[in-house]
C-alpha cells in the first residue's frame, strides 16, 4: 500500500524522510498500527509504504505494545535513566563480581544500559554480549577462555 501525501505532487519515499518523521511522531508519543501510522504520515505530507514503515520501525528500534485499552501502539524503546555521573563508564560501576561462568556488573541506578553499551562496542576480554537492566549488567564471556581472564579484561577496560 503506497499512502500519498496530500501536499506534495509526488511521493516522498526517502528513507531518512520517512525515518525522521516516524521518529518525530514516536517522540510525540505511542503510535497505532501501521496502517494509522502511515495515515498519519500522509497527513503530514509523507507517503510511505507498509515496508518503509516496517523498516523504518526496525531501524529506530521502536516496541510494539498495548496500550491500557489492549490496542496496539508502537514506541520508542524507553531512554536509559540519566546518570548523576557524566564520566566514563568505568566511574559508574560500583561492583564486578563472577560465579565462574557469568560475569555480573552492579552500576549506579539508571546507569547499566550505557556501561552495556560501552562493553558492546569495545568487547573487552572477547566478550560476546551483555544484558542490562537498571543497575545491572549481566556480561556473557567467550567459550574456550577463562571466565577469570575475560574479568581482569573487563576491569582494566572499566578502570577498575
């Protein structure tokens, strides 16, 4: 389905476009389905097909919920607490400790998803992934190496 904007001659297709006003209306707020996404869209002035906004949504990381009434809404993923730190990621760790076979990082509250971040990008130790909550960062080491290893890795990467 192509929806065409009602002020333009021709359609706007271009990604960013459509990539930039989807993230416009999810910063607005909870979005329905994407047929009333693209409706929107068209009143704004931008035609998109089902497939740009499918991938535009998956390039932006939006969530797809239900809201209070049980209907379908898409979101933008929930932004991490500000930290009261705006230091490096290494000064928002308070404590790194393992049971041999997974590594668990404790932060300041609201600080986990950007040490993960860091630790994803940077890969200390052959890490291979990390999963954060708000004050937690579970850390998955690589098979084959010593989990002891990929922890004294982890600690020179976070300074600690």
């Amino acid at each position: 389905m192509v929806v065409k904007a009602k002020s333009r001659d021709r359609p706007i297709t271009s990604h960013m476009t459509v990539e930039s006003a989807l993230r416009n209306l999810l910063y607005r707020g909870a979005q329905g389905t994407q047929l009333e996404i693209a409706n929107e869209l068209s009143r704004l002035g931008v035609a998109a097909t089902q497939s740009n906004i499918s991938r535009a949504l998956k390039r932006l990381r939006a969530v797809k919920n239900r809201d209070a009434a049980g209907m379908v809404v898409w979101q933008l993923p929930q932004e991490p607490a500000v930290s009261r730190s705006s230091g490096s990621a290494g000064e928002l760790v308070i404590d790194i400790v393992t049971n041999g076979w997974l590594i668990v990082i404790h932060t300041e509250p609201g600080s986990a998803a950007r040490v993960a971040y860091y630790l994803d990008k940077t890969k200390p130790g052959g890490i291979i992934g990390t999963v954060a909550g708000d004050d937690t960062v579970f850390v998955a080491p690589p098979s084959g190496v010593k989990v002891e290893r990929v922890l004294k890795d982890l600690r020179v990467s976070l300074g600690r």
